[in-house]
C-alpha cells in the first residue's frame, strides 16, 4: 500500500511538472506563413503613439481578443536595439526594456505585432512609441487606494509605486489604523522628506512629516471651525496651506450619476510649520467657499478656487467655483490686501477648481466641470491649461474622456503630470501619465504599466486617489503613525490674524 502510495505521489508530480512546462512554452513558437494585415493591433493598454520617459516600466500589454494562442513582438528602436517577446501577453525583460529606452531617448521605438490564433500567424501594422529626450527624475508615484463606494473609513491605505518597475509599496494601510479615512497627502514639490497628511473623524489630525520624524497636530479651533486639509506646501517648506471644509455626500436615484459631493463651508489658511500657528485672512474666510489651495512655485501668490453659497444639496447645480489668487509674503507671513479672479465661474457658468501651477512658473493646470467644487464625482470633469505669459486657456483635448479627470500633479522638472481618469468604465479612477512642450502641446497619455496588465485592471477593485509623483520612497513607520495616532497627543495650533 506505501509502494502505491508512492507511486502515486510521483505520478502526481510529473503529471503537475508537465502541465506547467506545457503552458510556460505553450506560447514560445516563432511566427511563420505569416498573412499581413494593413491596419494596428487592438491592444490593452492603448499604447500606440505615446510618448514615455526613458525611466518608465516596460509597457507590457495584452492583445484585446483573449482567444488567441499567442502574441509575438518585436521591438526595435530608431537609434538602434532590438528586444523581443512572446507569450499570452506582451511580457518584456526590466533591464532589456530599460536599456533600450535609454539607448532610443529622444528617438523612437518600432512595434512588430503577431499574433497566432487557430494555429495560423496575423502581422500587423508597426506602430511607434516616442521616447522623449526630457527626464523623469522621480522615483515614483504616491496615491491612495480607495473603493469607489462611500464609506466611512474601510479598506482605505496610502501606497507608492516605482515607475521603472511594478513594484509597490504599502506607506500605511486602514489594517494599522481600522476605521480611520486617511486622505490629503502632500509632498513639498515631490520631496519625500516634506509631507503632510490628514486622518479624519474623532481621534484624527493633522501629520507633518519632517525628515522621517512625525508631528501630530490638532489644527483644529473655536476660530476655524474645522481641522485643515486639501493642503499644498510653500516652496521654501515653511508654509502649509490648507483649506477648512465641512465635506459631505448625496445619493441620486434613478439616474445615471450616483453621488454629488459638496461642502457645507470651506475656508483657506496657511499653517507656519515653525510656529505651528494658523495665518488667517479676512478675505479667505468670507460667506463664500474658499477651498483647494495652490501655492505659486515663485511663492509669492496663492491660488485657490472660491463659490457663492448655495443651499446644497438641493441647490447643488448652483455651485460654480472661480479661480482666483491672493498675495502671500514668506517674508512676514502675510497675505495681499485684494484678491484677484483669474476665471470667473458664475459669468461662464463652469466650475474651475484643483489649480496646480507648474513648477517651471509657466502653466496653470485646472479641472473644469458644469458646476461642484468636488471634480472625481464630475463625470464631464476635463482637463484646462492656463499660459502665465499670456493667460491664454484651454483645453487639453488629448487628455480628456466623457468620463472624469481630475487629481492632477508635476514632475519636479515640469516636463510630466499625472492625472486619474475614469475613462475605462465611469467608476474606477487610473493613473496616466502624459508630457507637455514648450507650447503647451500634450502628448497622448498613457496608463500606468503593470506587469500584466488586463489581469492587473480586471481585478483591481480600488480607484487611485490624490497621485502625485515622489523623488525617492516616502519613510513612513506605520508603528509609529498607529502609536501617536491612538494616543491621541496633539500639538495645537495657534492664530495669528494677518490683515
């Protein structure tokens, strides 16, 4: 009975080494009697015509009819290189991929696409991906994940990701603090050593991330209202700007928008990290709702988006937001006596909200939307561009979907942003990247690679929230971030009036 158990347990094994030896070569044939085709393969992603920075991961994509028996491509670069895949999907080497890139900065890249279905090969049409001669010097992406469904904390966590491979990095997850929303991440100019992020509902506040070391603050006061959020850092990292809101949701039936989110107040201040006071102006803290602060990169303005009150969420369709600014003085911790509209929303009957000035001081980047100071649950939610030389507006067609973009940041250099879109489906919101000239021409974005891509999507279950790009890995203890969270131990704030 032992012999044939045995026995058994071997044929078992063999049985098991070779099925998998069958499915890892099943795919390893060479094209051959190959019928051309004049038109490009349907891939996934549609990464036909991007323009990628050297540094990025391979772009790895699948072909869109999944019956097929393989995929076979070759690619070779227009200042020479050549690599090559084949398999169920199009699966390049790291280090090939990588060094082809480089070798092609500033030329381009040649795909050769077969594929074999019912034994016979399809060639297709070559298509080219650019790769620019401009840098991306960041190591990677910070984001959220978040269940596009609306609840009160659950599974929520702050993740970082290297853009040269498929690596991620959990920073901290909803399992270290169950039940607490964590939101509002920020980094000063993609510097990993300079953030803030906010933890709401009882027992939350306010973390300051200076060099590895946590601060906890309470920022809230009889004064604000409000602890601070929607923050953006001052160049010089010694001012936070934050707006103060009272954030709420509403369910629509029988239609085809399921949640309108809006805000009941909102007001912007500036936290002096030195001093851990709150800068508070007249002019930000008006009847209207001031809200999603923007530093200049010069730090001499402060941008934000501001709307009449309304009575929401019946009045919610009132809600237009204009772009304005306010001076700011580093110097004396001061704001400017007037402020100035730079879009006036009521007047064109738009919202512009979420401004981010390039780094370089050349462009304003917004969202634009029908009405709502909250653009991820805007499903017409577009991309604009303002040119600070000659406050030219417009928008930015090749980025734009039927569906929301929104949550947009730079690369240190300018060249870059990234961006979420809902553009698959209308729910869950990705990660593209995309690159901008001289001009203020975009590239046709593309979506953040993942090893397999239809795989990764299919089955992922999270939105991405709030990406911005980070220098090098964000050092967060999570121990430590679960310990001086629970302990409640805050250091409060003070007001310093600014008139």
């Amino acid at each position: 009975m032992r012999m044939k158990k045995c026995i058994l347990k071997k044929v078992c094994f063999l049985f098991l080494t070779l099925s998998f030896l069958l499915s890892f070569t099943s795919c390893s044939n060479k094209p051959t009697d190959v019928t051309q085709v004049d038109k490009y393969p349907t891939i996934y992603p549609d990464y036909i015509g991007v323009t990628i920075p050297a540094e990025i991961a391979p772009l790895n994509f699948n072909f869109t009819d999944e019956t097929i028996d393989c995929i076979d491509v070759v690619v070779k670069g227009s200042n020479g290189g050549e690599i090559h895949a084949n398999g169920k999907w199009a699966d390049f080497d790291i280090d090939e991929w990588h060094e082809l890139t480089e070798q092609n900065r500033g030329g381009k890249l040649a795909f050769t696409v077969c594929i074999q279905k019912g034994g016979r090969w399809t060639q297709y049409k070559v298509f080219d991906i650019f790769v620019s001669a401009d840098r991306l010097d960041e190591w990677g992406l910070t984001y959220r994940l978040i269940k596009p469904g609306y609840e009160n904390g659950g599974d929520i966590g702050m993740y970082q990701r290297d853009i040269s491979t498929f690596d991620e990095y959990a920073m901290v997850k909803e399992t270290v603090v169950p039940g607490y929303c964590m939101n509002c991440h920020t980094a000063n100019r993609t510097n990993p050593n300079l953030v803030t992020m906010q933890v709401r509902g009882e027992g939350g506040g306010t973390m300051l991330l200076k060099d590895g070391k946590q601060e906890w603050l309470n920022t809230k006061t009889a004064e604000t209202k409000a602890a601070g959020s929607y923050s953006y850092w001052h160049p010089d990292g010694n001012y936070c700007a934050l707006s103060v809101s009272s954030v709420h949701q509403a369910f629509f039936t029988g239609r085809g928008q399921r949640i309108e989110v809006f805000h009941t107040f909102s007001d912007v201040e500036v936290l002096d990290i030195r001093t851990n006071e709150l800068i508070l102006s007249p002019l930000l803290r008006t009847d209207d709702l001031e809200i999603f602060p923007a530093f200049s990169p010069d730090g001499k303005w402060l941008y934000y988006s501001t709307s009449k009150p309304c009575n929401v969420p019946y009045e919610y369709e009132r809600v237009k937001c204009s772009l304005c600014r306010i001076g700011f003085d580093a110097d004396n911790g001061k704001f400017g006596e007037q402020v100035d509209t730079l879009i006036n929303g009521p007047a064109t009957g738009k919202s512009y909200v979420l401004v981010r000035p390039s780094y370089d001081g050349r462009w304003l980047m917004y969202t634009v939307s029908g009405r709502g100071n909250f653009p991820v649950c805007q499903d017409d939610a577009d991309l604009w561009l303002m040119d600070l030389k000659t406050n030219e507006c417009k928008e930015l067609k090749a980025l734009n979907s039927k569906w929301a973009e929104s949550f947009h940041n730079w690369s240190e250099n300018s060249h870059w942003f990234v961006y979420s879109s809902k553009r698959e489906d209308g729910m869950y919101a990705q990660l593209y990247i995309a690159s901008i000239d001289a001009q203020g021409n975009v590239t046709k974005p593309f979506l953040l690679p993942q090893h397999n891509p239809r795989e990764f999507y299919r089955t992922m279950m999270h939105s991405y929230n709030v990406p911005d790009f980070t220098k090098t890995k964000v050092d967060i203890d999570a121990h430590e971030f679960r310990t001086k969270l629970l302990d409640s131990k805050r250091l409060n704030v003070s007001i310093r009036e600014s008139l």
